[in-house]
C-alpha cells in the first residue's frame, strides 16, 4: 500500500479487492466492497487506503443473467467484435455492439477469426458490403498467426481496448495470443484482508509487448443498451450515417413508418438495404421494451 496518495490504475477486480498499478510501475492490492462500484480501467487517486475515482471517458457494459446492465469496464479506447464463419454470429447482435460503442466513445473494429476456415472469404466481403468504411477489418487466424501483425499494430499505437463475441468464435484464442501473460495464476482473495492465493479474476488488464492495452471481460456475452434513449438509436445505428446528415420531418423520429421519414426514403431509393431496417427494428424494440418496464419518474 503506498504511504502518501497515487495516483492509478485499476488492473485486476478480485471482487473484494482491486489491482490498482501506481505510475511507479508499482501494483498494489486496496481493499473494496464487493459492490463498490470500481472496474477495470478507472483512473483513480489512493488516500490511505481508500479509493477515490476520477471521470471516465468511456464505459463498457453487459447484460447479465438477470436481464440487469453491468458496468463491466471503462476508459477504454476501441471495442473489437470477433465474429467468425463458425459459428455465425447474428446480424443484430453485431449491431447492437457496434451501437454500444459508438454511444459510449468507443471506435469500433470487426476482427473475422478463424480466416483459415471455408467460408472466410465470402464473410469477410458481406462483412466489408454491409458496413463499408464504417470501420477496420481485421481478417486473423488465432491457431496459425495470419493477420495477427496488423491486429497487433493496431494495439501499438497506444490504444486500450477490449474484445466481444458469441460463443464459439475464438475470442479467448486471440486473448491468449496477443497477451502472453493472459494465464498466469492469481492469488485466491480473502474475504477480509483482500489477499491471497489461486482465484480467478473478474476483470484484467494486460499490456501488450508490442504497446496498448487489452481488457479481459470473462463472461461476456451479450450488450445493454438501456442507457440509449429510443430516439437516439438511428444516430448510432451502423450504415444509416446518410439518412442522420439528411435529417427527418421530425426531430425525434424514430424510422419506423413516420411521415418525411429519411430511412423510409433511403430505403425506397435502395441506398439503404431493408434488411439493415430490419436489424435496427429488432433492436428497438428492445429499447422500447426496457423503457417499459422502468419504473415511472415522478414529476
């Protein structure tokens, strides 16, 4: 524990304590509550053993068994999607990543595992049809090292950023291999010192020897979006960038079946695809249907 205040950065969440490197290079474990509130990423000052959290730019955030939105990391710079021919990941799940990062100041980039498998090739071009210059593309195999340099000049130019993906695409593979460290044992923690021996973290955060930074987020599986109003979805929605600068009869549109409708008329047009409305319409439904079941503000 360092005897005056430091500032830092938390590294590891152990649930009950935190990981917590100093600008001296130095990591030191600080005591928290379990739901304290602290994650991966933050910024922070250390008094006497107590944390004091500074802003964040930026806040990763999952959905969890329970249909609640937690804060899983933050202060990240770039959100990578894995996908892969096998298994597919679904349309509307890639939106909906895309869309948590760009609402949350993330810069958002696919990268297409297991290149080396059939079926890569046609993925990677409906992947470049689909969302075009809207952000890189990263073809990679994590079993025989192709497209791994470029992933890995990417990182280098001082980027932190974190990985998402369905079940099955091969996120963890890449993890283990851009970060040689990703497997090492962590101490078990004790419930009331914060220390110990062979536990398995929620959250780390691992340099990369060739320079930025990768957040391990075990379990995360799906995005919550609860946080963007449904009005708000079309400015964030992949591909619709067009039909934003153009602008609707109505300000708060939400490109369904308005009338003057600049989304009704990009699709007429054939500018954009139906089936891209398609996959925003799923997702906000999804909104609507968390707004909901929210608890009414009194006025």
């Amino acid at each position: 524990m360092p005897e005056q205040d430091a500032d830092g950065l938390i590294v590891a969440h152990y649930g009950v304590a935190v990981g917590v490197r100093t600008e001296t290079g130095e990591t030191v474990k600080v005591r928290v509550r379990r739901r304290s509130g602290h994650v991966v990423g933050d910024r922070v000052i250390v008094r006497e053993g107590v944390l004091e959290r500074l802003p964040r730019r930026s806040e990763l955030r999952r959905l969890d068994n329970n249909g609640e939105v937690r804060l899983v990391a933050s202060n990240l710079d770039v959100l990578g999607i894995v996908i892969a021919p096998l298994p597919l990941s679904a349309e509307s799940f890639l939106d909906r990543a895309i869309v948590t990062a760009r609402a949350t100041g993330m810069e958002p980039f696919l990268v297409l595992n297991k290149s080396d498998l059939e079926g890569s090739d046609e993925l990677a071009a409906e992947m470049s049809t689909r969302y075009g210059d809207l952000m890189p593309l990263f073809p990679v195999s994590a079993v025989d090292g192709i497209g791994l340099d470029a992933l890995i000049g990417f990182f280098a130019e001082g980027r932190r950023g974190a990985f998402v993906g369905t079940t099955g695409v091969g996120k963890s593979s890449i993890m283990n291999v851009l970060c040689p460290d990703i497997d090492l044992a962590v101490g078990e923690i004790n419930e009331v010192t914060g220390l110990g021996r062979h536990t398995t973290t929620v959250s780390t955060l691992h340099s990369l020897p060739g320079g930025g930074e990768l957040i391990d987020t075990p379990g995360f599986r799906d995005f919550g979006l609860a946080e963007i109003e449904p009005a708000e979805l079309g400015g964030w929605f992949p591909g619709f960038e067009s039909v934003v600068a153009e602008g609707c009869r109505f300000r708060n549109c939400l490109h369904r079946s308005e009338p003057g409708c600049g989304l009704t008329a990009a699709v007429g047009s054939g500018a954009v695809p139906e089936t891209r409305r398609a996959s925003y319409l799923r997702i906000l439904e999804e909104l609507e249907e968390h707004q909901a079941r929210l608890p009414r503000r009194k006025d």
